[in-house]
C-alpha cells in the first residue's frame, strides 16, 4: 500500500498491528474524554510544534503525523497555514476522534504503526513525531528511520524530559507525590520519562549524517501555576491504565492525588521540550 488511505473501519481489521505489542499503547484503546481534556490545556505542546514549523512553508504541502492521538489542535494549525494534513495512529479511536474534530472531507489518514511505515520514500515532505517515541520500548531508533524516510523535506521530533520534574528549587511535597507514583506507572507501562534527554543522539544515530542537517532545541517554561496540567494528566492516565494488568492498581490513587492537587493548587517548573529537526540535504 503505497499511499495514505481514508480512516475506513474494514481497513483498520484487515490491518494486524493487534498480533505484536507495537509499543506501550494498546491499539485498541479508546480516545478517552479525558485525553481530550488533557491535551486541550496543554498548549505548550503545540506551541513549541507551530514554534517548530515557522522554520517551513508548508502551504500546499503534506504534514504526516504519526502517533496524531485524537487532540486537533496542531491539525488545525497545519491546515490553517494551508497545509495537508495527514494523521495517523495506531489506535483506530484516537484518529476517529481526529476524523470527527477536523472534519473528513478529502481527509486523509492511515493506521500505521510508526515502526513499520507501509509507505514509500519520500512520501510526505513533513513529518511530525510528538510524544509518541517515549512509548515506542527498544524500537525508537526503527521509528525515527521510518519516520526520516517517508519524509521528503523535515521531520521534527519533539519528545519531554521529566527531569525538571525532580529538580523543583523548593520541594513540593503533592508533586513529589504525582511525579512519584507516574515513574510507577511509566515503568509498568514501558513509557520512557526521560526520552527528551536521549532524543538528539537517539536521532543523530539513526539518520546517516552525510544526508541529513540536523537542529536541536530545547523549549521550557519558567516556574508558573501550572498544577492543572498535572491534575487532567492524571486523570488521564488513570483512565488510560483502568484495565491494565498490572498498572491498574495504580488509578485509583492517581485519581485521588489529581484531586489533592486540584485542590491545592501550586507554582512549578514544567518538563522541558526537547526537539530535533531534522532536514534531508
Ligand atoms: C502521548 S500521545 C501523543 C499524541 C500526539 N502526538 C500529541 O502530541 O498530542 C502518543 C500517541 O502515539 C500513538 N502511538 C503509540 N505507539 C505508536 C506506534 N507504534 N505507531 C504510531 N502511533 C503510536 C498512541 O496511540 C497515542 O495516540
């Protein structure tokens, strides 16, 4: 199959991505509300992708996204900057969920797990890989190949770091808490906190240098009120592990520490962004 194809629900059973663990998440989850919530509020994401795409013109474009999740705010920029915009995932739900948001007219998508792209090279001339890496296990250096191949001009990688999470300058005991119990529930899950601190030399020994420039960057926020993000994540991710074997135990007290901090809200410093783009010479 050389080309993206519509978001079509016989499509997505003939395709068996459900025979081999792809990466921590399970391809038939659902798009909950509360990952809608979550990426909702958090606009630094998109921020620092728009921040990252100001360096390109892609009117008339396409923009390949894979790992979309159902959240449309970044489809909406691309195609407010007259782009193509072109999701994909391996949940069946999550691009449901952006089928429905962005509208499906000559809308195009493909369910593709991002370790294996059923696409030729070159394909899209950008491609957009956002948190998505962290869940991919020992099969991140595989992802960002496919990843860098399908793409013709740039791919950008933007992945967070919760290293900022542990080096508060005062001690918060609720975000000692929070970060505590998710390090948990990321290790049963094989979710990978720290991706954004590995992620320039994890790209760097995946594309040949000869063919490709590459830019790092690194995009944080100052101390702010930022409890609310950590209050929707949580529940977010209770949500997301409710029927996990062996992470479920854990949502119940995520649910009631999301409430702790929603009711006590305070000033931290945010994870950090770490980004690279990388643009074929
Ligand atoms: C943390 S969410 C990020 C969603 C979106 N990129 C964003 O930044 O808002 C990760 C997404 O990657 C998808 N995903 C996980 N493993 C994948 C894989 N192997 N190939 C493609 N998508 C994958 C998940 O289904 C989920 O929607």
């Amino acid at each position: 199959m050389l080309f993206p194809r519509p978001v079509n629900k016989e499509k997505v059973q003939e395709v068996k991505i459900v025979e081999k663990r792809v990466s921590s998440y399970n391809p038939n989850a659902g798009f909950s509300a509360e990952e809608a919530e979550y990426y909702e509020i958090f606009g630094h994401a998109n921020h620092v992708s728009c921040k990252l795409f100001d360096s390109v013109d892609v009117a008339g474009r396409t923009v390949f996204d894979p790992g979309c999740g159902g959240e449309p705010t970044f489809a909406r920029e691309v195609l407010l900057r007259k782009g193509v915009y072109i999701p994909s995932d391996v949940r069946y739900a999550a691009l449901e969920a952006m089928g429905n948001a962005v509208g499906t007219g000559g809308f195009l998508a493909d369910l593709t797990d991002l370790a294996a792209v059923p696409l030729m090279a070159g394909a899209y001339d950008f491609t957009h890989v956002r948190m998505v890496l962290r869940h991919l296990g020992d099969r991140k250096e595989e992802a960002v190949r496919e990843a860098v191949r399908v793409t013709g001009i740039a791919a950008f990688f933007l992945e967070l770091s919760w290293q900022k999470l542990l080096e508060q300058d005062f001690h918060i005991p609720l975000l000692d808490a929070f970060v505590g119990l998710n390090m948990e529930i990321m290790k049963q899950l094989d979710v990978d906190p720290f991706m954004g601190d590995s992620l320039e030399d994890l790209v760097r020994s995946a594309c040949p240098e000869k063919e490709f420039g590459f830019f790092p960057g690194v995009y944080g926020r100052d101390q702010g009120p930022y409890s609310q993000e950590l209050v929707k994540l949580g529940r977010m991710i209770a949500s997301q592990i409710d029927n996990h074997n062996t992470a479920k135990r854990f949502a119940q007290p995520l649910r009631q520490l999301s409430a702790r901090i929603e009711a006590q809200p305070f000033s931290f410093t945010p994870p950090d962004f770490h980004t690279i783009t990388v643009f074929r010479l």
